[in-house]
C-alpha cells in the first residue's frame, strides 16, 4: 500500500492498533448507516473498557448491542437508548456509565472535535442536568453551558463508494453521523460497499475528503431494518 493508497485488504488490518480503554466513535442512526462489519471486527478483538461515542448503542443482537452484550463497553456518550433492552438494564445497575447528549450538542461536539476546537457554548441543556458542573455564561441576555467537543482513537464509519485516496461519498439518509465522525477519529477507518480507481469520483460530490481517512476497506453489508412496517 502506498502512501496514498488507504486501502486494506482484512478487518484485522483495518482495526490495527485497537487496544483496552480507548475512545471509538462510530457513524451511523439506528441502524442505518452503520459501519457494521467493523464492529464485528471490535467484538471479535475482544477489546475491553471502550467508551463508545454514537448517536445510540445499536439494538440487541446487532451494530454496536453486540459489544454490550460482551461486556466490552464501559462508558456510551449518546443520545438516545432505546431499542435495546440490555442497554436500559446495564445502564439502570450502573453496570454501564452512560453520557445521555442533546443529539444536536452530540453532532456539534463532533464537527468541533473534527476542527479542532476545544469547546463551545450552547443554549441547548441550560437548566437541566445536562448543564450539571458546566461552565455558563450570559451572550445577549440569554444563558448558555460550555460544551467540550469530542474526539477518539479510532473513528469507524461506514460509507458508500471511495476511492484508492480515501475519499468518500454516502448514500441518502446513510450520511447521518458517519461525515462528523470521520473528522474526529485519529485514526479513520471506513467501510464502504464500492471502491472506485482515483479520479472516478465527481470531486463535487465528495463527502469527507481522504485527508481525513486512514484506511478504507471494501464489503457487503447485512442492512437490517431496524422496525418493518408492512401493509396490513
């Protein structure tokens, strides 16, 4: 592989350097958009004591509820936590730290990471718990908490066609978190059903630019749907 070229040939590889107690964070909105096979590769890592940044914790069985249920995670920051049973009961025994975020704080807190700022304020969660020990401050008669951003090891992102550059396009409603994510990682690894030749990718419709992306990797995806709703 050349200096250019991000591409990698296993999810071993892809996954490289995943250790006990980092910081993952993981594109993806219910289960769609989700970089799946990725999280296989985590759970068959057996890493522990990750704490795991998305928008929520996958479902039982499936997407990020199959590290739960390997007792891998130790600390979620998210911003929902519902469709998953084992996810209410280890965050109900305290088995599980649990981080609940506004979902517009927790994409911003991201896109900050990503850019490299610090932290920012926000009206968002003022006078709830979620301000609790955070810094506030008054901006034109209106009361606003600092928020820190969010950044991680490794970043894992699930995306629709790349390049050998690591340039990445996503599908429809499938972009969701994974472009915030890819930013923040210092390490971005993504997994993407189609990788094209350099130079096949309309620059203008590029998502996340390669400079952002460690390593690409090429699969096929499950795409469960998270609830089916059929005509009677």
């Amino acid at each position: 592989m050349s200096g250019l070229d991000k591409r990698v040939s296993s999810y071993e590889e892809a996954l490289d350097g995943l250790t006990d107690g980092m910081t993952v964070l993981s594109g993806g909105f219910g289960l769609c958009g989700i970089p799946e096979n990725l999280i296989a590769e985590i759970r068959r890592r057996a890493v522990r004591d990750l704490t795991v940044v998305s928008n929520n914790c996958g479902v039982d069985g499936f997407g990020l509820g199959v590290l739960l249920e390997d007792r891998q995670i130790r600390k979620v920051i998210a911003s929902y936590v519902g469709e998953n049973d084992l996810f209410e009961r280890q965050l109900l025994s305290g088995e599980l730290e649990v981080e609940l975020t506004p979902q517009g704080s927790l994409a911003e807190k991201l896109r900050a990471g990503g850019a490299g700022i610090p932290a920012f304020f926000t009206a968002t969660g003022y006078g709830t718990p979620v301000a609790e020990g955070k810094e506030v401050r008054e901006f034109n008669g209106r009361q606003y908490i600092l928020e820190p951003a969010i950044t991680g090891d490794f970043a894992i992102v699930r995306g629709w066609k790349a390049d050998h550059y690591g340039n990445v396009i996503y599908r429809h409603t499938a972009q969701n978190f994974n472009p915030l994510v890819a930013t923040a990682g210092r390490i971005t690894v993504v997994e993407v059903e189609e990788i094209v030749a350099p130079g096949e990718l309309d620059p203008s419709q590029i998502h996340t630019p390669g400079i952002y992306v460690n390593r690409i990797i090429q699969s096929t995806f499950e795409k469960r749907i998270e609830k089916r709703t059929v005509r009677s």
